[in-house]
C-alpha cells in the first residue's frame, strides 16, 4: 500500500533453461505461418487509471535486474534481462523505462529500440516473435532516477547517503524496464551494487555478497511471482540482522542515519515481523513466501510499502501505531502481494483488509472488538462528511490512497464479517487466498465468493459499501447492526 503516515538473480539458469523448454520455434526471424499475423503490442495493457501502464503482446516469466547505484550522485546504470512469452504474434512490443537506453538485445543478438516518449521504449525485432515463444530481453541502461519525472511523477526517494527505490504504483520502470502492472507477476533475481562499505536491501533471500573493485554487491532472489512496484532496494549504511524465529527467516535493516536510541527501537519492532506473521497465518493460512523482515529507513518517505517479502518502513516510534503499521504491512502479504489487483480500480482488496487487520489484532490481543472499532467510527463521521463521498469500489485514479479507501474500506470488511457470521467469513478469506495467490483478484469475483460461501445475496451491502457515495444506512443488511 502506502500506509499514509500523516493519517494513521543473477537468473537461475535452470530456471530459464525450464522456461525455454516450453518451445522449440525460434523467437524471431519467423518467415513461415504465423509470421504474417504479427503485430505490435499494445503499449498499455488495459488499466483505465493509467493507460500506458503494463505493455501488451507478451508475459513476462522471470527478471534478472542487475543495477550498479552512486549514492552520493545518484547515479544508476543496470543491465536487466526479462525472460517472457509472447501472447500473440509479435511485430514489436513496449517496455516500460524512463532511463536512457544503451543497447536492447533479444536472445542475445542486438536489435532496435526507441523511446516513443519518456516513459515507453518500443522494441523491434529482427523479425516477427511467434506466440508461444519463449524469449529473453536484455536491456542495458543508465540515468539519475530521482531527477527525472514521467506524467508528473517523480517515485525515486534518495539523499545523498541513502536511497529508496520503493512507491506505489510506479516504481519500476525508475530502475529496470519492466511490464509494470500487477497483472504480469514474474520472479526476480536482484543484484545491486553499491561502494564499498554499503548496503542494498530488496526482496526475498539474500543469496550472495562478493566485493570488487571498490564496489559490494547484494545478490537476493524472490521465487515466487511478485508484481513489479513490490520489487524494491534500499541503499546505504544499516544496522542488519538475520536469523530464525518463530520458525521463519527474517532478515531486517535499520538506517544508521537515525540515532542510536531510534535504531534499537526500530530494530525492536523490526523483529515482530516473525510472530506478526504467524498470528497472520491463523487468519489467512500459510505465509506465501520463504523470509520475513523489514526495512527502516532515515529518509522521510511519508508511507510504508508492503515490498514482497519485506516491507519498507519510515521511523515509527513505539506503542500502538508503530506496530498496527507492521500488522498493516504484513497483513499485505496475503491481500496486496500474494493476491495482487487485477486493477489499480480493486485497490479496496488491498487497503480495506490490511486495515482491517489492525482492528482484527487488537481484537485477538485484548483490545475492544473490530466492530465495535468500526461502529465507533462509523457514527464518528458525519452524514455529509467527505469520508462517505469516495465510491471505494471505484475511488478513481487520484483518490487511489484517500483516505476513505482505508477507513471506509475497513469498515467494509468489518461490516461483511458481522453481515456473513465469523466462521463464513473466515472460509471466505481462506478461500479468496486459495484460489488467487500467486495471481490477481477483482472485487467483483471476491463479491461472488463472498456470496457462494454465505449462500446469501451481496449486491445491495456492496452497492452500500463501495459503490456509493453517501454514508451506508444503519441497517442489519449492511452490517450494522
């Protein structure tokens, strides 16, 4: 998410020869049947909120981004290969990248590539790529991430001793090209290296750190399919530690740039993730991924980010608000990152539930009960406060992180829990978890489930909840009573 603070491998080469394994065509040069059909890929894949988001014409299987990043110049050069399958016949395809390009090669052999503006680079083939085909794209890059905007956004969060590639919900293409949209989840492999003496954190298990040079280099790898803005690094000097608890790996980071009394407070609540997420797993099954952690970081981001596997953190304090942050965080785990949207437009089945899992920890750790957190909340607004404007079903690209699509979101959840009874609703986000891990999830399709599992018809607590804009009638039908 972002949790608004003011509110609230190298590639695996088996794993590349096991997806080339899939085809026997060539990838490109096809001259024989099929090669007639081929087209461009769209250069959007097909999200009304950003239009030219994610690329068409192929599926991205696995990522090995390897970035070389300067923190006091903030600069990065990288050399990304993208190992994919083509959906169609392909004349050429986009790739999403607002850094300056070097050279594109595609399954080793130099080819065409041009930016049609600051944010696409279109890639063309030799000759047609036939759907089916399973085929590699390197891209060699450089440029300063935090100096360059694309649609008015800047993502990049650095200073001159520490840097943040983490955002919502671009991030990506600021460092490595990328099909950037949830829908197209692949693994990574990350290397990111940095001078002598620092530290790069991102996702999954660390694999490997060698010198040279002057230069240390963090090798990490995520095995399981990860949306592209859950891919992330932070850069700098960090307090780390790793281990084992709670049965589960963790590994955490905390800036040195923050004094010594706020590292260990932050290292001490880093250290929850591990029993954080086995209370999770009683509510939503098992964790999907192999490590747990966290990242505290000095620079002020303003938001966490629920980075696949291992969460980024601004400094939080202590007490309550800090650690319904990291349950918040955790709890996308599950609802976010191992179920991703299917459109930036269901962001309600990331923010609601996470924020509904604050409620529902206090609940299990002798705090009041979540509706009564959300009955409480609910008579706290106004008929007519903005709260109830936002149609959280469909919030719209600029109120994608209103405040609404927590709190009301929340709500939501709560309500639906009280509306279906405890033991449906239990099966119905076991089941919703079941069925759409490793992939994406839309709100109409968890409003089915919801009512295959209850056996009751939803369409007017729906219609209540996330599809209007005015406050929810207090009514039994909607969970109020």
């Amino acid at each position: 998410m972002p949790f608004p603070a003011a509110a609230r491998r190298l590639a695996s080469l088996a794993a590349v020869a096991a997806l080339a394994a899939g085809t026997t065509a060539p990838a490109v040069g096809a001259a024989e049947a099929g090669a007639s059909s081929a087209k461009p890929g769209a250069p959007g894949i097909g999200d009304p909120y950003f239009p030219v988001d994610g690329n068409g014409g192929y599926d991205v299987r696995h990522y090995a981004v390897d970035v070389r990043y300067t923190l006091a110049t903030g600069a990065l050069s990288g050399s990304t290969t993208l190992t994919a399958r083509a959906t169609q016949d392909l004349s050429r395809f986009n790739l999403d990248l607002v850094l300056a390009v070097d050279s594109v090669r595609i399954d080793g052999a130099p080819v065409s590539a041009t930016k049609a503006n600051r944010h696409e680079l279109v890639v063309t083939p030799s000759g047609p790529i036939r759907a089916g085909t399973v085929f590699t794209v390197a891209v060699d890059y450089h440029g300063t991430p935090q100096d360059v905007s694309s649609r008015g956004v800047m993502p990049w969060i650095a200073s001159e001793t520490e840097a943040l590639a983490t955002n919502e919900p671009q991030i990506a293409p600021w460092w490595f090209p990328a099909n950037d949209h949830p829908r197209d989840k692949a693994t990574f492999d990350i290397a990111v290296s940095v001078p002598a003496g620092q530290q790069a954190i991102s996702n999954g298990d660390l694999v490997a750190t060698t010198s040279a040079g002057g230069w240390d280099t963090w090798r990490w790898r995520m095995d399981r399919p990860m949306a592209t803005y859950l891919a992330f690094f932070a850069a700098g000097r960090f307090q780390t530690e790793s281990g084992v608890a709670d049965g589960l790996p963790y590994f955490n980071a905390v800036s040195e740039g923050l004094e010594p009394a706020s590292r260990t407070m932050a290292m001490r609540l880093m250290r929850r993730s591990p029993g954080i997420v086995r209370w999770l797993e009683t509510q939503l099954g098992d964790y999907p991924f192999s490590s747990t952690g966290g990242v505290t970081t000095s620079l002020f981001a303003g938001f966490a980010l629920e980075n696949q596997g291992r969460p980024t953190y601004p400094f939080l304090g202590n007490g309550g608000y800090a650690r319904a942050v990291v349950v918040h965080e955790l709890a996308h785990q599950w609802v976010g990152d191992h179920v991703s949207v299917g459109r930036w437009r269901d962001i309600w089945l990331n923010e609601g539930f996470a924020s509904w899992f604050e409620w529902r920890y206090d609940e299990a750790h002798g705090g009041r009960s979540a509706q009564q957190t959300m009955l409480s909340r609910y008579d706290g607004y106004a008929d007519d406060d903005r709260m109830w404007d936002v149609r959280i079903g469909d919030p719209g690209p600029r109120n994608l992180f209103d405040f609404a699509v927590y709190e009301r979101g929340a709500m939501a959840v709560q309500a639906l829990r009280h509306r279906i009874g405890n033991d449906d609703f239990r099966r119905l986000l076991r089941t919703w978890v079941v069925e759409h891990g490793g992939g994406t999830g839309r709100v109409g399709g968890f409003q089915r489930l919801a009512e295959r599992v209850s056996g009751e018809s939803l369409d007017g607590f729906f219609d209540a909840w996330l599809r209007t804009g005015r406050k929810p009638a207090r009514t039994e039908a909607n969970g109020l009573r």
